[in-house]
C-alpha cells in the first residue's frame, strides 16, 4: 500500500493540538466523499474512528482499515462488537442491521472529537457508555470550544442523531452542508479580491459545471486539488496574445470576451472554457492566441497545465474528450457565421 507518513487525526484530538475548526470541516468533508464512493462500491466502513483516517498534511486524508467493512454485494453477515465502541452509533450498540447511516454517525463522533478534544461520551466502562451512546444527548461542540458557529453545531447534531429519520439519510446532503459552511458562514476571516477557497468549495463549484458533466466525483476531485479559484472585475485582462500559456481558465460565473487585434471572436458565458490551447499544444508554440478580458463581475477556475499533466489517466481522458466536443461546436459555430445563416 501507499506509504504515508503524516501519521493518524488521533494526533490533533488533544486540546492542546486541535486544528482550526475550519480544517477540521475540510477534512470531514473530504472523508464524507471518500465513504459516499465507498458506499457506492457496496461497503460500509463500521470502524470510522480517528485512528483510521491517515493525514497526508493540510486538509488532506485517506480513509484507510477497511476490515471491519460489510460488503453490501457478498454473502457476509453482521458480526457483533464490530467497531470501537466509542464511535459506534446507536444501531450498531443494540446489534440492529446496518447500513451506511452508522458510518454517518462514526463520522459525527469524528468531528465532535476533532473540534474539541473530547468524545461526546464520556464513561468508566462500556456499560455506561452503551448506555449513553443509546439514551443521552451530547452537549453541542460549541460548549467545549466558543465560536463554532451554530451551522457546525447542527451539523454534528444531525450526523450523531440517534433516530434514523433525523439523520442525514445520505452521504450527499452531509457533505453538501459541510461544503455551505464555507459560503453562509465562514470559520476565518477571507477578504480580499482574490481568495483561498477551500477544495470543498471549489468541488461544489466545478460539479454545478456543465463542463464536468461527464466527470466522476473522484475525477471533479482531482480537479479541484489542483485549481485555483479567484474573482475578476469587469474590464480586468486575463490573458494577452502573444504570452506564454502555462494554464486554461474555466468561466465559473460571468462573462468574458475573446478579441484579437481589436476584434471581438466571442463572448463566453458561465461553465466555458478559455485558454486551453496551452494545454492542447503539448509541444511548441504554446503562447495566447488571443486577448481575453473580464465585461462582467467574474468568478475563474484557473488549472495549471503541468498540474494536469500529472493527474490521473482517466482525468486527461475527460479534458480531452470535452475539449474535443468543445471545439467541434466552436468550429460549427464559426461555419454558421461566415455562411451568414
């Protein structure tokens, strides 16, 4: 397997060591991805526990120890005093059939756990905290650790929540509340034009594209590590003819122009694409062809071309495919306007 050597969250679970609530947020959001592509292969995790997640450095993990996993698609049964049981959830205490509900409250306990520095129940012996894991309320995070906001607190809740019904019945609507943290209430200040989104921002926002319409979550994901997200003002130049290309841009909101010497080539909306011969021309002249500038207020997806290059086979697979369609409709655009139709 991979070697990595950041060692586990059990490592940032201490009060003296706790990480800015706005990782610890990052991070389960990254984790509630992970599990939902599990889930969809047919397993459910059922040890989901600080000790089982890997840091790999600044927001980034792997989900690892899947031996405790049921396999939806198998022939195995459900096996009794599966899991730590300081993370198991009320279902899994009483032996009742699982599902990947239980791994949404494992992963509630997680962040409880990372955002304070203590587990939600606290006991002298398993007894007791079967007891409680089954009966009593935790006190929200925010008791533990001022200034969570409320947003946090109610995710946490709804994650941990004893009843079925009142948890997030699925891994989507848990991590697309993660993911309105960052727009409705942020956990740091970010000000300034241009800002550092988190990946679970830019992940957000790439898959509401309909250029990644035909990308998978893990290859969307891929493409947000390795963009970056920034605002533009009307009037400001994002590319020049004649300059080096070392990136493509992706429209994320607004509109931009596209001249040369003077003349306007097209006007492009929100989910299009500029740039991209820079990544088209693997070799030789790989300078702009053409101006491009913001006309209204604009939000950009800039990807680095040596950062794709190093991305994933089937990632490529998909640039190229769309960049391929992509310029087929631009060409038979073109064709329409010069035979005036």
């Amino acid at each position: 397997m991979q070697y990595v050597d950041g060692g586990t969250l059990e490592n940032f679970c201490h009060a003296e060591n706790l990480l800015p609530a706005q990782k610890v947020v990052e991070i389960i959001f990254k984790c509630t991805r992970a599990l939902e592509f599990a889930h969809k292969m047919g397993a459910t995790h059922r040890d989901m526990k600080l000790a089982n997640i890997l840091y790999t450095g600044d927001t980034d993990v792997k989900v690892t120890d899947f031996g405790a996993a049921l396999i939806a698609s198998g022939e195995t049964t459900q096996i009794s005093a599966i899991g730590s049981p300081a993370y198991m959830s009320p279902q899994q205490v009483k032996e009742h059939p699982l599902d990947p509900r239980t791994d949404i409250y494992s992963v509630g306990v997680v962040m409880y756990h990372l955002l304070t520095g203590r587990l939600p129940f606290q006991a002298s012996n398993n007894f007791s905290l079967i007891y409680q894991i089954a009966n009593v309320e935790p006190l929200p995070p925010s008791s533990f650790r001022p200034g969570i906001p409320a947003t946090v607190d109610e995710i946490v809740r709804r994650a941990m929540a004893k009843d079925l019904e009142q948890r997030y019945a699925e891994w989507e609507a848990f991590s697309l509340h993660l993911a309105e943290v960052f727009r409705g209430e942020p956990l740091s200040v970010r000000s300034g034009e241009i800002q550092d989104f988190a990946d679970s921002d830019k992940f957000e926002t790439l898959r509401a594209l309909p250029f990644f319409e035909t990308f998978s979550v893990a290859e969307i994901w891929e493409v947000a590590r390795i963009s970056a997200r920034r605002g533009a003002r009307p009037g400001e130049s994002l590319m020049k003819e004649g300059e080096p290309g070392d990136h493509f841009c992706i429209l994320a909101d607004g509109q931009v122009k596209v001249t040369k010497k003077g003349k306007l080539l097209n006007v492009l909306h929100k989910g299009e694409c500029f740039g991209e011969m820079a990544y088209l021309q693997k070799a030789g002249d790989q300078n702009r062809v053409a101006d491009v500038t913001v006309m209204t207020e604009a939000k950009i997806i800039s990807v680095p071309t040596a950062k794709l290059d190093a991305a994933s086979e089937a990632c490529r697979h998909k640039f190229d495919l769309t960049f391929m369609a992509m310029l087929v409709d631009r060409l038979m655009m073109a064709n329409i306007r010069l035979s005036g139709v």
